[in-house]
C-alpha cells in the first residue's frame, strides 16, 4: 500500500510534525480542491518560508509546493530558481487566497492563472 506522501500531490510545507495547518488556509484549500488538484501537507523543516515552498516543490510529484509564514504565502514550482517563487504574497483577503489555490492546482493543469488583485 503507497503512503499518502507517494500519491501525487500539491504539498503544503509546514516546519515540524506539531504544526498544524491554520483554519485561516482553508480558502487557499478550496482553490486547490475547486481544480480537483490532490492537496496535503509534508513537515519541511526550513527556517525561510520561501525555502520550505521550494523543497515542498522539489519533494510533490506534482512539482507544486506552497508554504505559509503568517499572513504571507509562498507558491513555488521545482523548475524555477529557489529564491525565485512564482507567487509570493501577502494576504489580504479569503478571495484572494482561493484565487492562489487555484492557480497552484492551474499551474499543474497547465491552464492560465486567474487574476490575484
């Protein structure tokens, strides 16, 4: 039987196996879920929230990784450089944070991302 780290997957990085995701995210994951894009979290034990995003990218099979540092959220995708996120935001409103779900799970489908405002 596969683990649920081996089912591909959009991977929220969180730093250590206490953390748990804040209810504040659960827009981010409907945007996800919206495109029908499996969403899970994985311990990354990064300092830099950019960092844990990259290594959440590198360690999905759907090469989509998302990390969360209070109210700014970092989307990060394996082929592009570590330091250089294709989204690094700071939250301003639920709409907003599903739009970004939603364009992590687009950027898996390969469709045009909706506008953030």
């Amino acid at each position: 039987m596969a683990s649920t780290m081996d089912k591909p997957a959009i991977f929220i990085a969180v730093p250590n196996a206490d953390s748990t995701v804040p209810a504040v995210l659960q827009p981010l994951f409907n945007g996800i879920e919206e495109e029908a894009i499996p969403v899970t979290t994985k311990v990354i034990a990064e300092n830099d929230v950019t960092a844990r995003a990259y290594q959440a990218a590198l360690a999905s099979r759907l090469s989509v990784g998302i990390g969360f540092d209070g109210q700014h959220i970092v989307v990060h995708y394996r082929n592009l450089k570590a330091d250089r996120p294709l989204f690094s935001i700071t939250v301003t409103s639920d709409e907003q944070m599903r739009r970004l779900g939603a364009n992590a799970a687009r950027l898996v489908k390969g469709v045009p991302f909706k506008k953030l405002e």
